[in-house]
C-alpha cells in the first residue's frame, strides 16, 4: 500500500503531515509513505531530515499585498496541477492526505478527479478558502479546531482531531533541556519566537523588552528573530550602544522547538496553529499576538480558543508595545501561582491523540 502526504511552504503545514506520517509508519512499517511537496518551500529540506521521500512541483502562495504577482502564481497553479497529475499516475497511491499549503492544492484536487481517496487536515479555528473548496470530494476532514467545522458544508465528513504533533514534544525532559540550553533550574525563562521567518512587531516589542530586563540575573530570554530579521535586529543593538548581558539570547531560528518550549515558563509569540499546538502539548503559559494579516484573521480565533480556557493572554498586534509586555511578563514572572494555573489550563488544551485520532479514521 502507499500513502502520499502533501503539504507544505512554511513549517505550519509540514510538521502536521510529518507527525501524521510517523504515526502511519508506527502502524504499518511496510506502507510507503512519498511527500509531494513545492519547490520554493521549507518541506524540500524539513521532509528528507525527517527520513521521507519527497517529489516537488511548481507551486506558490497568492499574495494579499501585491495582487498583480497573482497571474503569475495562477500559472503556477496550472503547471503544478499537470505536474501533480503525472506524479500520481505514476506513484498510483491508495490513499493522498493534504495538510495545506502551496502544494497541497493542486495535489489534492487531482487525486480527486483521478477518484483517490483524499483526506485533508485543517489546523486552524477559521478555515481558508481551499480546504473549503476542496471537501466536497473528500473522505474526511480533519479539525485541529472544533469551531473550524461551522465553516464547512459537510459535517458528517469532520472529525475533531486536534493539530498533530511530533513525539518528541511530550518525551523532552525538563532538566536536561535546561542543562542543555545553559538554563538553570530556578531561572525564569522566556522564549520569545514569531515563526521561521519572524515577526516584525514582535521583534520590535522584545527589544524593548530586552532593554528592559537586560543584565536582570533570574530572567533568562531567548529570542528567536527569525531569518528576515536577525542581522537588522543585530546591527540595531551595536547601533543603539546595547551590550547584551549573559541573561539575553538572541537567535536566528530554533531548530528543536520541543527542547526550548519544554525549557521555557513563558512563550511570547504568533498563533499559528501548529505554535498553538506545540505550546499546549508542553503545557506552557503564553503571551499571543496573533498575526493581522493571515486569511479570515484565523490566529486571532486560534489563540482566544486558548484564552478562553485560561492557557494565554492574547494582545492584539495593534494593541501591542513594548513596556506593556515588559509588565504582562514581569507580572506573570511574581506570580507563580498565576502562571501554575494557565500551564495546567493550558496542557488541557494539547491535542495530545491528534495523529491517533487522523490514523484512526482513515481507511487503509
């Protein structure tokens, strides 16, 4: 039997699909597991890391900002979708699961019409315009979030899920996290991230955050910029005069999410929802400042999910400056019993059989 799993452009649609395939491999070691995925995306390094096979085509993502990019990625579209059509022709899968992203379009849609059963994950709160388009020929549709299910047609396809997550995210211990990132075991820790590429606003914010708790010895803050931001962030600091103290970390991009998240007691940071995921599935309290700009302001809807159960705050990006997070930190920061209480309200928020729940429902 083979499976074929596509998904991808940002982390957010590649690890779902890889925690989705590793859960597959586990039951069934024979099955053959391909990756199709895009040419310009983080799945042509991610995928083969993490031991999988993966075909590329042409595809790319539509542009909100500069709407005259759109013919050319239509264009795109179509030479990925006849790409699409020949890989599968040629692979001739039993099953093809789409977890979003600029390949997962035209890899799904083509595995309909040649009448593949397809399966497509969801991750967030309000769904986006393809997964809706898309599952009126799917098997089934798989919510990382129950509130997504009122923005689709056929509710006897949906199955709450949750967002699937790696193992390595419940398997990481505290300690040897700690040691291992140079934390101590009474430091406070404060990891602050806005996704690979990073986050401007929020960027801006932490500096000033970092200003404020600089030199601050039980603080300990690791901020990720991202790989847009990183150098700029940098040459800011040098031209600003700041010399960070031994408590300030700040760093390109974090590769083992787990190892920090699990070293951490606050997460600043965007609410995409593998993000959501991931810091439930650790149990840690979050500060949230959902990105403006996404489709249906869905990382608004996926972070409220969790403030409403008591797991985060959220702030609004336009609602957000630098000294009024240095005070929701530092608040947090003096009351432990607070921030005990948003960890247990967030850890029963995880979608810790998410991958069991999407394996169990898919016929194989």
């Amino acid at each position: 039997m083979k499976v074929v799993m596509t998904g991808g452009g940002t982390g957010g649609h590649i690890y779902p699909a890889i925690a989705i395939a590793d859960e597959i491999k586990r039951r069934y070691p024979d099955l053959e597991i391909v990756f199709i995925g895009a040419e310009i995306g983080m799945e042509t390094t991610i995928v083969p890391d993490n031991g999988y096979e993966i075909i590329l085509i042409t595809a790319d993502g539509f542009s909100r900002e500069h709407m005259s990019r759109n013919f050319k990625v239509l264009l795109r579209f179509g030479k990925g979708t006849l790409q699409a059509r020949n890989i599968l022709r040629k692979l001739r899968p039993d099953v093809v699961i789409g977890t979003g992203g600029y390949a997962s379009a035209p890899v799904v849609r083509m595995a309909q019409s040649l009448n593949i059963p397809t399966y497509i994950q969801e991750q967030n709160a309000i769904p986006g315009v393809t997964n809706k388009f898309l599952e009126s020929r799917a098997t089934k549709v798989f919510l990382g979030f129950e509130k997504g299910s009122q923005y689709f047609k056929h509710k006897e396809k949906h199955v709450v899920s949750g967002n699937p997550v790696r193992k390595n995210f419940t398997s990481v211990n505290r300690d040897e996290a700690r040691e291992e990132l140079g934390f101590k075991p009474k430091d406070f820790v404060l990891l602050s991230f806005g996704g690979s590429q990073g986050a401007g606003r929020i960027n801006k914010a932490m500096m000033e955050v970092v200003e404020t708790f600089n030199g601050v010895k039980d603080l300990k803050i690791c901020m990720a910029t991202g790989g847009y931001y990183y150098k700029a962030i940098l040459e800011e600091l040098e031209e600003k005069g700041i010399q960070l103290e031994s408590n300030i970390s700040i760093i390109e991009y974090i590769k083992d999410m787990a190892k920090y998240l699990t070293a951490a007691d606050l997460v600043v940071g965007r609410s995409g929802a593998l993000s959501v995921a991931e810091i439930t599935m650790c149990g840690k309290p979050a500060i949230f400042i959902p990105s403006p700009i996404v489709s249906g302001n869905h990382q608004y809807y996926n972070a409220v999910a969790i403030e409403e159960k008591g797991g985060a705050k959220v702030i609004e990006e336009k609602d957000l400056e630098g000294k009024a997070l240095s005070s929701e930190i530092l608040k947090l920061k003096n009351n432990p019993e607070i921030l005990r209480d948003m960890s247990e309200k967030s850890a029963k928020c995880a979608p810790l059989r998410a991958a069991e729940i999407i394996c169990d429902s898919i016929e194989f």
